[in-house]
C-alpha cells in the first residue's frame, strides 16, 4: 500500500505549488504538514548531490510554536532539560522536551528571538499544545501561538557561495546555530546556518507565506549557477550523520539519556524543570538501552516501517529503529537502540528487516566514519 488521500486537514505549504512543478513524486505528513520526500531522481542520487553541491529543502512542516511574554522564558525552562540560561539573543539551541517521567515530547531547535520571546522549532508531535497546557495550568503570563513562518532549508556546500551572492556577504559571518536577518521584498526575514544534514547550510524562516513562491524562485534562479536540485532530508546522510528522527528514534517511551542527549541535561540542580528528579533516577541508576549504528549486509532493505529485531545469538538484544543502503559504506546502514552490555562497537549481530531477510551485522559508533 502506498499513496496518500489528500484533504485540508494535510497542510500545503507556502511551497507546495513549486515543488509539485519541479516534480515531486511523494509526501510524508510531519506537524500535519506536507514533507516533500522524493523527486525525480534516487534517494541514492540525492544523496550524490547533497554531498557535492547545493539543494533547496521545503521544511515548513517545521513549524514554530511562538512564545512570548514576561514568563516565556521561565516556560520553556520548564520543558526542557538544557540550561537555557546560556542561549543569547540571536542564538540557536537544541533542546529536549521531555514529561514528568523525562519521556521525549519532541527535540525542536529553540531560537531565542528576544529576552521574552522564543520560537521552538519543532519535530513532529503538538508541542503547542503541551506548552498551552502547562501554561494554563501554572498560571504563567505568555502567549503562545503558531505564527505564519515557514522554513525553506538551503543545504549542501555550495549553500554558502549561492547565499552569500544572492543576500550579500554578511551571510558568511553567520556562525553555525547562529541567526541573522536577509531583507526580501521588503521585508526582514531570519536565516540561520542550521539544517537536518551534516553538510553545512543555512534555513530561512520565511515569515509570510505570500512570499513563499517568490523566495522559492529567488533561489531556484541564483542555484542554477550552482548546480541547485529540488531536495527533502536525506534518510541515507541522516542515518550515517548521526541525526536522530522523533517519532523513529524516540517517543514517549524513550528518555535524552538513552538518544545520546545526555549532554543537553543539566542534573546538577542549577535549574529546576519537569521530569528533573526523574532522569536524576535515570541517571544514577544508568540507562539500559543506548543509540547505536549498526552496519548490516544481505542486500538493500526495505522502509523501516515497524521496529527491527536485533539479536545475539537468540536473545532479542535491541530494535533497529530506521535503516537504509549506503552506497557510500556499500552495506546497510542503520540507528538502533541496544541493551547493555551489547552495545559495544564491534559487536556482531543478526537484524531480521521486515522483508524477513536475516541479516548479519556489526555495531557501529553514531555517526558513521
Ligand atoms: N531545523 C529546524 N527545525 C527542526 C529541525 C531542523 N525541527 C525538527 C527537527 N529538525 C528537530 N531535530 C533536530 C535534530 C538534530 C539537529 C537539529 C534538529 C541538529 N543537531 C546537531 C547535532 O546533533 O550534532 C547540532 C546540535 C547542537 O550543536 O546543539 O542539527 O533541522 N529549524
């Protein structure tokens, strides 16, 4: 089964007209939006070119929940475990949401706008909501809202060159998980250098989707000179990059200690937040299951739709929980999450994909050499 039924609820975005023109071929829903998941060419040729060139990314489905107002701050504290204390104005920060029981409500980039005013960029799962809730039930003096911003991602290593000749030179001073401001027809729009790939680009959160097709085609035009291609997330340079995915990766029933975001978690007491005391049990009593790679033979895989068994010998040892062919590393690759003490790098494995194929494999370090 394959294809899907399209109604108001599935939201276009502000560039869905154009990338139907240059061809899209599929979508996938994220945050009730559509995700531009394959054009003309492979994912394997995509890859190819994002790694050597440049690619124009409808990410709207990343949408911003807005917050603002004198206890904004104070908010987002409340949901994260990362000390956003640290974050200065004009600053990106990858923060964990997590509950009560330090359960993963999403991984959103947080941008701190002002000193009373943050957009959480999110992954797919209704942080809004959350944020209302907790809002409304502490009492707290924000609004929160979703504005009409709609990223468009500019990624590859000629993103910089076809950037800077398009917006002008102050786009180079941009450092990575920076933002700064382009002017488009007349109006400031906030570009960052940040992006779902390990090859280096930039994000424009468009704000007004009216401008949506004219900064599309802005692109487009200056890309030509830069071997520019219509593009989306690349499963393959994901998975080997190292970036994690909400919804494969984590859920509710996975914590940051477990996804390798142990480095975002403040468990010293120098801030309070929810779930604190909880991933501070975790902690000291030591996580079970960690992220993992795993590298994996017996020809290309299907979509990872459902969770893959890993095995040592006949104990059940983790799950795969995305996998593709790398043509680059010219087996499987894969992110999984291992049980101690399996999770070693070297460790052999077998990994039964979904096709029923019985594969044999190797723990590997995230991300991939
Ligand atoms: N960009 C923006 N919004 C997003 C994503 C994005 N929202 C959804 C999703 N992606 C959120 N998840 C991630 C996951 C990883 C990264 C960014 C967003 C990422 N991580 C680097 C890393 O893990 O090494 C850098 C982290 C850091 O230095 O703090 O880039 O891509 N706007």
């Amino acid at each position: 089964m394959d294809g899907l039924n399209m109604s108001r609820r599935i939201r276009r975005t502000p560039y869905t007209d154009r990338v139907e023109q240059v061809g899209v071929r599929g979508f996938s829903v994220v945050n009730h939006m559509l995700l531009p998941k394959a054009f003309a060419t492979s994912v394997e040729q995509d890859y190819w070119h994002l790694l050597e060139h440049v690619q124009i990314w409808d990410v709207s489905c990343q949408r911003q929940v807005q917050i603002e107002g004198p206890d904004a701050a104070a908010l987002i504290q409340w949901m994260t475990p990362r000390n956003i204390g640290e974050a200065e104005v004009g600053q990106c920060l990858y923060v964990p949401i997590i509950d009560d029981q330090g359960g993963l409500i999403n991984d959103p980039v947080l941008l701190k706008l002002a000193e009373d005013r943050f957009w959480l960029s999110i992954a797919d799962s209704d942080v809004q909501l959350y944020a209302l809730g907790l809002a409304l039930g502490r009492g707290m003096d924000v609004r929160i809202s979703e504005p009409d911003v709609s990223p468009l991602a500019v990624q590859g290593p000629k993103s910089e060159a076809l950037l800077t000749a398009l917006f002008g030179e102050h786009i180079r001073e941009i450092g990575f998980f920076r933002f700064g401001w382009i002017e488009f027809e007349g109006r400031k729009q906030l570009i960052a250098r940040s992006g779902y790939s390990r090859q280096g680009g930039f994000e424009i959160y468009l704000n007004g989707s009216e401008h949506g097709p004219a900064l599309w085609d802005a692109i487009w035009n200056a890309g030509q000179a830069h071997n520019i291609a219509p593009g989306c997330p690349n499963l393959i340079e994901r998975i080997e990059g190292g970036l994690l995915s909400y919804g494969n990766e984590m859920t509710r029933t996975t914590n940051p200690l477990e996804v390798g975001m142990g480095r975002y978690c403040s468990l010293d007491g120098s801030v309070d937040y929810i779930g604190r005391a909880a991933l501070k049990r975790i902690a000291e009593r030591g996580v079970d299951r960690q992220i993992r790679g795993v590298t994996f033979d017996g020809g290309p895989v299907p979509t990872c739709s459902k969770p893959w068994p890993v095995r040592v010998g006949d104990q059940e040892v983790g799950t795969i929980t995305s996998a593709i062919w790398s043509p680059r590393l010219g087996c499987n690759v894969g992110q999984a999450l291992i049980a101690q003490p399996f999770w070693e790098p070297g460790q052999p494995v077998t990994v039964q994909s979904q096709d029923e194929v019985l594969r044999t494999g190797t723990i590997s370090a995230l991300p991939f050499a």
